[in-house]
C-alpha cells in the first residue's frame, strides 16, 4: 500500500425510491468521462451521465439506464454527485439539458 491508499474512494449504499443501490466513487482515471467541455450538447450531456452512471454502478447496463424513468435516473445522478463531491455547475448544467431533452421527447 502507498501513502494515498489511505484516501481512496469507499462505495456508498444509497436509497432510492425505497431501494438500496450500492454506488462506487469515480477515480482520476474516469476523468475522460468529462471530454466535452463545459458546455456539453444535449447528446454529449447524455453521454457523460451514462458513463459516470455506468462507472458509478458497475453491474449496470446502458440498455438499464436508458429506460430508467427520469425522476429515478436524475435521483441517482444526484446522489452520484454528492459521491464524488460535485459542486461545480457544470454538473446542474448537464442535468438540466438532460431534463430538457426528455421534455422533448
């Protein structure tokens, strides 16, 4: 073990809707997920959120999360965040352009 093992991410059981999923925290080597910049396109915004749902529940699929409805899909992704610390508004800025991209469904 090296000096950083001590900081290391622990996974988390979160409830959701009544159920408990166990979510596991991103690491420096998921930081690709985020190509797309800060003002990422409906699409991209779409993409990066199932990735970081994908790497955050790794017995996930995308066929799962595709068809989650939307209030459960942003609930996770919320408590995804709060996981990982997420505070910038990049974050809201995604969420909100995935909500949008529902609406138009």
């Amino acid at each position: 073990m090296g000096a950083l093992s001590k900081f290391l991410g622990k996974p988390k059981e979160v409830e959701i809707d009544g159920n408990k999923i166990t979510l596991y925290p991103l690491k420096v080597k998921d930081m690709e997920i985020f190509e797309g910049g800060a003002n990422p396109t409906p699409e991209q915004a779409k993409k990066i959120a199932t990735k970081m749902m994908i790497t955050s529940i790794p017995d996930s699929t995308e066929e799962e999360i595709e068809n989650l409805p939307m209030e459960t899909y942003t609930k996770i992704m919320d408590e995804i965040n709060k996981l990982n610390g997420f505070k910038d508004e990049r974050i809201g800025a995604i969420k909100e352009k995935l909500i949008k991209a529902d609406a138009n469904k």
